[in-house]
C-alpha cells in the first residue's frame, strides 16, 4: 500500500509497455521490507524537463532512464559520476535534498553478466558492438575501462559511433575504431573479434522477426551477445545457436544494472537471487 511515506521510484522513456523493471524492483522491495514502490512514467525528450522538475520536488529517491533519453538527461542534473560523465549518458538517478545525481549501471551490469553467466573477463578480449546510443555507449566505455583490446564501433548514424570512439580513445584508452555499416565490414570485425554485441534495439519487441545481420556473416567461435530481454530469445540468438554459437541475452543485464541501482537508491545489499527469480519467473509466463 503506497502511503504518504513512501518513497517512489521511477522509471522515465518511451515506450516502456515492454519493460520488466517495475515487476523486479518492486518484488524486491517487498521482500527486504522496504517502503518503496517503482512505477513507469511514459515520457519522451520534448517532455523530460517538466517531468524530471517535478520528480525533483515530490517524494522521490531517484529513477531510471531508458529511450530515449539516457544522453539528454544529463542536461538536467546537478551532479554526475565520474564513469557516468566519461560514458555521456546516465541511466539511475538518485535524488538527494532535491539534488539530482546520476550515475550509468549499465555497464557494470553488462560486464557483471558476462563474468556470472560465461565466465569471460574483458580484459585483452576483442568486441564488435552495433548501436552507438545509451547502452552501447556505456557498454563500449565500461569494456576499455575493463582492458579490453579492441573495439569495434558500428551505427547506422556514423556520426554517434565517432563521437563514442573519440571520447573512449581520448579518455580510456586507444582501443575504439570507428566501422561503416556493411556486410563486408561486419565480416571482418566478426571475424577479428571475441564477442559480437548487438546494442541497437534491432530484434526486441515487438519487431521480433528483425535481425541486425544475417547468420551467415557468424562462426562458431564467436560470442553473440544481444542486451534485449524481451523476447529472452531474439531472431540473432536463435540463429547463433543454429550455428554453435556461445550466446548471451539481456537478462543478466537487466538484473545487475537493476541491482546496482537499487544500491545506490537504498543503500542496502541488492538481493540477486531473489531478483533473477522473479525476472526468471516474468520471462517463462511470457513464454508460456
């Protein structure tokens, strides 16, 4: 039951019909006993001022931010975390005496899905990653801050995969290079690289016959790795898996970013296993 003393969380994108956070946080809250409640709050840039203006003066502890306005935020905080600053893009926000300060967990809850699930360590390893905007932005930043060797960087805007590039090479480490968008170019970064990460939102719900290349562009020694978790399969992870392909899917992601963020919302531990339950638990009544 939401009461004057409870402390809201939010979540501000657009669309968000297919969202699994509130289910999680929510489920999580109750079992630690918290008096917090998460809730959707549909909203696009032209609007993100006022609301976020709003949410700063209400009973708020903070909020997520998911499409597509992960990079615009940053224009309406009071305070950014180091990494979160180097990324250019934030994704929790922690609301403290009406201060805003963000923070980007996607990153580290990719990277910490990666260890947990395939037990691979970025360091010295090589990526290709499709999709320049706020997760692949922060994924790619997260990698060079992790060691890795190389990164591919491929958008359909090229500009965006110049600008991640740039800031990765001048601010981490030499290791970004800046690809066209083709057939023949995917061919040779997936054929020079350890893991492919499909960031560009091609093949979620509910466009789930899309792919963002074709299965014959794959071999069977490489990662594929898709940050969407809804469908848990996506067209590019069933086609990997034709191919013998290692694969990896969003919800590991989901959960650790998630938890991170309730960290620093709460100050208290993230209870992991609880947390996978239940987004364990969304996943297989959707599939049913």
């Amino acid at each position: 039951m939401i009461t004057l003393n409870t402390k809201m969380v939010g979540l501000l994108g657009q669309p968000l019909t297919f969202t699994f956070s509130p289910q999680m946080h929510n489920s999580t809250f109750k079992t630690m006993g918290l008096d917090y409640f998460y809730r959707p709050i549909e909203v696009g840039k032209e609007d993100l001022y006022n609301v976020v203006k709003g949410l700063r003066h209400m009973n708020y502890a903070g909020f997520n931010v998911t499409k597509p306005n992960k990079v615009r935020i940053l224009r309406y905080l009071d305070e950014v975390d180091e990494l979160a600053a180097k990324i250019g893009s934030v994704n929790t926000v922690k609301i403290v005496d009406g201060r805003l300060i963000g923070y980007n967990t996607d990153g580290e809850g990719y990277v910490a899905s990666l260890k947990e699930e395939l037990d691979f360590n970025p360091n010295g390893k090589r990526f290709t990653i499709l999709g320049a905007g706020g997760a692949g932005r922060a994924i790619a930043f997260t990698l060079a801050n992790y060691g890795a060797d190389k990164i591919y960087i491929i958008d359909r805007m090229s500009s965006c995969s110049e600008i991640v590039a740039s800031e990765i090479n001048a601010n981490i480490c030499k290791c970004a290079e800046v690809v066209e968008l083709s057939d023949s170019n995917l061919k040779v970064c997936i054929d020079n690289s350890d893991v492919i990460i499909n960031a560009s939102g091609i093949g979620m719900m509910p466009q789930i016959d899309r792919t963002p290349f074709s299965k014959d562009l794959l071999h069977k020694d490489i990662i594929v790795s898709d940050i969407t978790y809804n469908p848990l399969k996506t067209r590019l992870i069933q086609e990997a898996e034709a191919v013998g392909c290692k694969t990896h899917n969003g919800v590991g992601m989901l959960i650790h970013q998630g938890a991170k963020a309730f960290e620093i919302w709460t100050g208290f531990d993230a209870p992991i296993k609880e947390m996978t339950d239940t987004v364990v638990g969304i996943v297989s009544n959707l599939n049913q």
